[in-house]
C-alpha cells in the first residue's frame, strides 16, 4: 500500500480527533462553536482534567459533560468523522448507570416542579400586544 492511499485511509478510520469535532458528531452539541466554546469554558472534563478543544480524544477515555443542570459521565466507545443520525451517535459512547439514573431524577423532579426548557421571556406577540393596549385603555 503506497504512502497516498494509507494517509486516505487513516482520514476515514481516526484512531484519535479533536475533541470539539467528536462532541458535535455525538450530538452532544448542535454546532463545533458551541463545542468550542463549552471546552473552552470547563464544561468538558477529560479524564478527570480540564483540556482544551484541539484535545485528541481516542476510544476508552471518559468524559463528563455538564449541559446546564444536567451531567453525563460518558467512556468513548468509537469515534465518528461525521454527523450521523442520533441513533447512530449514540454507539459513540455509552453513559454510566449511576449518570443516567441521576440525569433522570432530576428531569423528573424539574417536570413535577413544571421548570420547562422552553420557557423563556420574548416579546410580546400581535395578540398579546393588543390585549396589554386594550387593559391599559380601560
């Protein structure tokens, strides 16, 4: 096998990749800014260490991943070069009963407290806009 083929294969077969890229076609997160950014900001420990984006990441390592209130303590079981469906991102790593369980119950204990996701404050909509003029008139 000639030095140009291996170097071809090795791009579709990664022993190790950066750690924002992995994170992303995990999807753990949306885009690689935000992976970017919640390495860059301690969200993601390695190991048991803060790292930085450009981290390589190789199967067995073990992560924990703090999203806002929740926590995953993840092991890396493969690495994948591209975004593929959810049910596929999900063979990338396998998550420990103990962080699941604990995920959970505080999901269920949010919801009982109706602490929804999509609560947010916005602008007032055309309907609402018209029924705040219409109380202030009166």
């Amino acid at each position: 096998m000639t030095l140009r083929e291996n170097l071809r294969m090795d791009k579709f077969t990664p022993d190790t990749m950066r750690i924002d890229k992995w994170l992303w076609a995990a999807r753990f997160y949306k885009t690689r800014a935000l992976a970017t950014r919640a390495v860059t900001g301690g969200k993601v420990h390695m190991n048991g260490e803060r790292i930085k984006p450009a981290r390589k990441l190789a199967p067995g390592d073990r992560l924990v991943i703090r999203k806002g209130q929740y926590q995953f303590d993840i092991t890396v079981e493969q690495l994948g070069a591209q975004r593929r469906p959810a049910t596929e991102a999900r063979t990338l790593y396998s998550e420990s009963e103990e962080s699941a369980a604990t995920r959970q119950a505080l999901y269920r204990e949010r919801k009982l407290q109706g602490v929804s996701a999509h609560q947010r404050e916005r602008r007032p909509d055309k309907r609402t806009r018209r029924l705040i003029h219409r109380f202030k008139q009166q």
